[in-house]
C-alpha cells in the first residue's frame, strides 16, 4: 500500500475529486494554503494499493495543469533595489506536487 500525497491548486481541486469518484478512489481532500503566492491549493491524502499508484498519479496529471499569474513582488525598502521591483511579474503556477510514500501499516475504524 502506499500513501499518495497531491498538492494541486484550488482551480484544478474540483475536478480532480471527479476523476477520483468516477474512478473509485478515496481521497482526504485538506484546504492548503502555498507558501509562495499565498494562494488556496488544496492537499489530497489518497491511500491506494501498489497497483493503482499509476492509475492516480495519470488523474492528477490530467487534470492538473500549469498556467501564467501576474503576482507583484513584495515591497522592498533597501534604496538600492532598481525601480522595477514594485512591477507585476509573470509566473508559472499550477500543476501538482505529489509525494508517493510506502505504508507500513492502514485501520480503518
């Protein structure tokens, strides 16, 4: 058995419990907050037998996806930083961070 944990973005979230119903796969689903846009992501906690690691993993990856978000950086107030700091930049987020961890041992009370 292994533990399959998916840090997906909240735009993906719902979909994503879709696939693991229609597919039969319990999942914990947690509201997560990401550290470096401080946006809503969501974490699933999925405990799934060996052989249906890829099945779960194929889900997230299909239903995950990457895409472009204007973010302003923080203020910073060294007088030396050039005077773009303060403008919006672009950046990827999006996608999935999964993490497959072996498990010793699973109740279910």
């Amino acid at each position: 058995m292994k533990l399959v944990i998916a840090i997906v973005q909240d735009k993906d979230a719902n979909n994503l419990r879709t696939k693991f119903v229609e597919a039969n796969i319990r999942a914990t689903r947690l509201s997560t907050t990401g550290g470096f846009l401080k946006s809503g992501n969501t974490t699933y906690m999925i405990g799934v037998e060996d052989d249906r690691v890829d099945e779960v993993l194929a889900l997230i990856n299909e239903t995950s996806r990457t895409r472009q978000q204007f973010m302003t950086p923080p203020v910073n107030l060294d007088a030396q930083m050039d005077s773009t700091s303060g403008y919006p930049v672009e950046v990827q987020v999006g996608g999935a961070t999964v993490f497959v961890m072996p498990v010793d041992s699973f109740h279910q009370f």
